[in-house]
C-alpha cells in the first residue's frame, strides 16, 4: 500500500479522499483508494504445499549488541539453532567495555551480569565462526534477519580479536536468507514496521522473549521457513539463486531509501550502503 497522490473517492464507502490523505492498494493488478478509516489490513498469502529449499536443512544465526556501529559495538550474546532442534547460545564477557544502559534496556544484558557469567570472547567468537561455517560448508541455508548488521559485526569482531574472519573460512559467504530482504521484495508496499517480531507477527511466526538472541533465531529460521511457503515462486529458486537475487534486491532497496533520504531531508550525509550479506 502507498500513499494516494491524487483525490479519488472511497472505495469502500464512497467519501473523497483528499490528495495525501488516504492509501492506495494494489488489488486484482488495479491501484484503489481507500479513506483511512476504511484502508484494508493487509494479510499474507496463505501456505501452500508446494516443495521448495524451505522444506529442507536450514540454520539461524542472531546476536544481541551493544549497539548499532559495527565499526565500534561488540557482541553480547549470540544464538545459531536449525531445522533438526539443534541449539546453540553464547554469552560473552565484554572484558574492560560497557554495555550501555540503552542496550541493556532492549536485551536486558547488564556488564555485570556478562562479566559475571560470560566467557571469553575470543572463545566464543571463534565457536560462532566455526559452528556457522559448518552449516555453510555443507551448504545448508543460513537465515539471518537483515543479515547485514549482524554478520558485518560478527567479521569485525573476529577482526578484533585476531581471528579467521567467516568469510575466510568458507569458499562463499553464502547461502544466506535474509527475511527483512525477502519480505520487502515480495510485499513491497505494505506499510508498518519491518522489525523481526512485525515481521514475524504478520506471517503468524510467535515471537515470544524478542530480543534474546536464541528467541529471536528459532524465530528467525521459522520465519525463513514460511517466506518460501507463502511464496511459491520464491520457493522453486535455486538456494544459490536466491542468495544473488537477495544482493540485487538489498542494492535496489539501499537505493531507494537512500533517494527518499536525499528528497526528504536535504543535506542529511548518510550514506546508506549497497553491500549484502556484508559490508567489506
């Protein structure tokens, strides 16, 4: 759904909607105007039983952070799971950094409670790498919401710390899923947040304790999972396709919030970056 650009009348009930004023959904391949009171809430397509990459092996990954800047915040914990019930979490201790009180507050992880109970980073650090270039050597799928975030972080760490980034111990960084990458190219103009739990929310995946690391993995995966059965199409693409067609479409997606940054706050300097599931 968009924002209409031109007056129309309601379709539901026939009350004219002002420019800017209402919604406009694209139905039977046609764009209809709705008031805002009448705008329809959008549903996804129901699961089919079509075979496809989403009925096979797949694993999740997930981190809880000190913050949002790769090239500065650390990983606090970290959860890997997979399709087999395997399960896999990591507390680190962050040594001499805080976790700031504004991310504490998200993941509820306090510096004392990581010193207290976390293990060496490096340790763990290096377990994450191995367990996920596990996965990927044997080229199972590898589900990470907005992938880009949490494995740029994951290689800046291992970086810090002396350690054989992911992307080195692997032939390809890859097959990754991204399901915020997905669920945009598929459903483009749906409106409301894209977070892991409205995401989730929307495609009937429960999300319960969000923003734990190992919730918000099995989410994550089960998430992955109901993308290829709602979406036939998406479903009967190669894993290897798929994984390059979500680089195509993280680039068109960059793009375009990138133009709506520079036409609605003019001098704003934020580049916002191409590169999927990593920036170099």
């Amino acid at each position: 759904m968009a924002t209409n650009r031109y007056g129309a009348a309601c379709a539901t009930c026939s009350t004219y909607v002002p420019p800017g004023e209402g919604v406009l959904t694209r139905i039977d391949g046609a764009w209809t105007t709705y008031c805002k009171d009448c705008e329809p809430k959008p549903a996804a397509p129901a699961r089919g039983g079509h075979e496809g990459w989403h009925q096979g092996p797949l694993a999740a990954f997930d981190t809880e952070t000190s913050g949002i800047d790769v090239g500065t915040d650390f990983i606090v914990t970290a959860a890997v799971c997979d399709s087999t019930g395997v399960r896999h979490t990591w507390l680190i201790h962050p040594g001499d950094r805080e976790i700031p009180a504004e991310a504490t507050a998200v993941h509820g992880i306090t510096t004392e409670h990581a010193r207290a109970h976390g293990r060496p980073a490096a340790e763990c650090l290096d377990e994450i790498a191995a367990v996920l270039a596990g996965y990927l050597a044997a080229d199972t799928p590898l589900a990470v919401y907005n992938a880009v975030f949490d494995l740029t972080l994951l290689e800046a760490e291992l970086r810090r710390h002396g350690l054989t980034p992911l992307a080195h111990r692997v032939p390809v960084l890859g097959p990754v899923v991204d399901p915020l990458i997905v669920d945009k190219q598929q459903d483009r103009f749906r409106r409301g947040k894209r977070t892991l739990e409205a995401t989730s929310a929307f495609y009937g995946v429960t999300l319960a304790d969000a923003h734990t690391a190992d919730a918000d993995a099995q989410a994550c995966l089960r998430l992955a999972q109901e993308l290829g059965a709602r979406y036939p199409k998406l479903a009967a693409m190669d894993i290897r396709t798929l994984h390059n067609e979500q680089r195509a479409w993280a680039a068109e997606q960059a793009a375009s919030f990138q133009a709506y940054l520079d036409r609605t706050k003019p001098g704003h300097g934020e580049v916002i970056a191409r590169d999927w599931p990593v920036i170099p």
